[in-house]
C-alpha cells in the first residue's frame, strides 16, 4: 500500500484513480471539476493539486495538453514544490516532448512521462500500456504502481522518451489505417469483395493492427469500431492531436516525416467536417467520397 496523489480525473484519469483506490492504496484526488472528485469513492478529495501532491509516495497527473501539465507541476498548481524530495512524480498525459523534458527538468525530483495506449476502455479495465521515459530507478520504483493500472509498463529511455515513443507510434498508426482505408476503397472499386481483400492482406505483407483489430468496414473483424457506425474506438480528434505533437517533434528535430503531415492533413480535413468524436477508421468514408 503507499500513498498516491492523483490529479486529472476525467475520462482517463477518473477510472486509473479508481483502479488504485481498488488496489488498497491511499489515494488522494483533485480535479477542478468538483463532480469528478466526488466520483472517485473510497479516495480522499484534496482542496488543491498541491494538496494531493504532499506527502505522497507517488504523484500522478492525467490532463489534457502540455500548457495544463506545466502549469500543474510547476506553475501555479505548485505540484512540484508541494511534493516530498523523495516522491516519484509520473505525468501520464500525452503531451509534447519538449513540455515534457522541461517539466522533468524543472520539476528537481524524480519525474516520469509515463503516456498510454489502451483508450477509456483499457483505463476501466486497467490495460493500458505505459510508454515511460526517465530514469532506470525511478521506472523501477513506479512500474508496480503503474501494472495496477495497465498490463504493461515499457521503459523507453531519458526523459521525453515515452512521449517520443507515443508519437512515433500513432504516426504508423494513422499512416497504416489511412493505407488501408485506402486499400478497401480501391477494392471497392475494382469488383473485389471486403472479406476476400481482409483474408488476402492479413494473411500477407499487407497485414497490420488497422486491418486485423480495428478493419475500417464492417464484417470481416466484427469488433472492430466499423460494426458500430464508427463509434470510437479512439476518436479522430484525439488522433489528430497526437499527429500534431508528431508534426511538433519532426519540426524540431529535422526529420522527415511527409506521410505523416499527409496523415495530419487527412486527419485535419475529416475532424473539420465533423469527424472528431468518431473512430479514426471512419475516415474512410471521407476516402470513399474523394477527398
Ligand atoms: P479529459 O478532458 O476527459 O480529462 C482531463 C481532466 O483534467 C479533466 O477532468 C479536467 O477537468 C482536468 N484538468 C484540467 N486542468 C486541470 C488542472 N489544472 N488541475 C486539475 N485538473 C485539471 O481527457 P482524457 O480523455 O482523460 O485524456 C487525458 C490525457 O490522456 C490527454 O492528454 C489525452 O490525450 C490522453 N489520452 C486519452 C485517451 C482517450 O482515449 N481518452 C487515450 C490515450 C491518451
């Protein structure tokens, strides 16, 4: 049992509280949404993100971008001054690399990004994946915390590393599905059914999670987001947040990455025409119109 601050309690960070609370630990929550404190039963509801931050073994932030994980830690949440010198401080949003080394940096204690995959569904179920970047000693002392949140916890590297990982990642994903979408359309086109493309491709070099977990038309993989009008899943507009923070790191750092700012373009375009709180794989029906 150890004592954990947790501050972030929405649609991700709301059912990982819980999930801590329900492993015996001491859990202390803030949110500036009070309703979201009163969610998290069997935790303590502290007045401020400092407060949940003091004394706290382990302190965790789940929120929305970069500006508010600054402003959290060493801003005016003051998370980072409020907690023990000795406390692991562990940052799970998804948030620019750059914000992410300057925070660790800044904030004088032993500090994680610690970004997921696994959505609201792998939160609830406490299946996420962790991508953790930081020091060998500080991942080792939170990675049995983080298990009781998700299946598994990766150490990436130095400090930004698990946000570094977290945008190449989704930069193949958004890559690969748009390919498919594509791949699908073109059959449609050509007279060749969708079941005998899914046999043909996933069973050759064509295979890839967009096709053989989240296949973008009905029928051949009946879980995936298509089965149900395209409800997420993982939505575009979160997709194409993350392909920003890619564009963000590949400016940066130099790198060429011309698919992925045609994924980002593609992506644009659809959450603009209202696509944003559907799955990402409904992007084929802008694909399907000619886009
Ligand atoms: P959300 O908007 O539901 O939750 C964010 C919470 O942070 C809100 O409850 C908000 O009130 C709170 N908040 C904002 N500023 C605050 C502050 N200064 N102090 C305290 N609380 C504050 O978002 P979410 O879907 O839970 O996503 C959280 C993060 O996880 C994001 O970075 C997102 O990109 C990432 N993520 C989300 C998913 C998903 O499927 N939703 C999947 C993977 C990663």
């Amino acid at each position: 049992m150890a004592r954990i601050g947790f501050v972030g309690l929405g649609n991700m960070g709301g059912p990982m509280a819980r999930n801590l609370v329900k492993a015996g630990h001491e859990v202390a929550v803030f949110d500036i949404v009070p309703e979201l404190v009163a969610r998290c039963a069997g935790a303590r509801p502290a007045a401020s993100a400092a407060e949940a931050a003091r004394g706290a073994e382990f302190v965790l932030t789940m929120l929305p971008a970069g500006a508010q994980v600054r402003d959290a830690w060493l801003g005016a949440g003051g998370m980072a001054a409020a907690s023990a010198a000795e406390a692991v401080l562990v940052d799970c949003s998804t948030i620019d690399v750059a914000t992410a080394r300057e925070v660790a940096a800044g904030s004088g204690r032993a500090f994680l990004d610690a970004p997921v995959s696994g959505g609201v569904m792998g939160a609830e179920g406490a299946t996420l994946t962790f991508m953790v970047g930081g020091e060998e000693a500080a991942f080792a002392r939170a990675e049995p915390v983080l298990r009781q949140m998700g299946r598994a916890a990766i150490h990436c590297g130095r400090a930004g590393a698990g946000q570094a990982a977290k945008a190449c990642n989704n930069m193949i994903l958004a890559a690969t599905m748009i390919a498919t979408c594509e791949a699908f359309v073109l059959a449609e086109k050509l007279g060749l059914s969708h079941q005998a493309l899914f046999e043909v491709a996933s069973k050759s070099s064509g295979q890839s999670w967009s096709l053989t977990t989240y296949c973008p038309v009905p029928g051949p993989v009946p879980g995936s987001p298509a089965n149900r009008d395209y409800a997420p899943g993982f939505a575009a507009g979160l997709m194409l947040k993350d392909l920003g923070l890619a564009a963000e790191a590949a400016a940066a750092t130099g790198a060429a990455t011309p698919m992925g700012a045609q994924a980002l373009a593609l992506y644009r375009d659809f959450v603009a025409a209202g696509g944003g709180g559907t799955d990402f794989s409904g992007i084929i029906r802008m694909l399907r119109e000619g886009a």
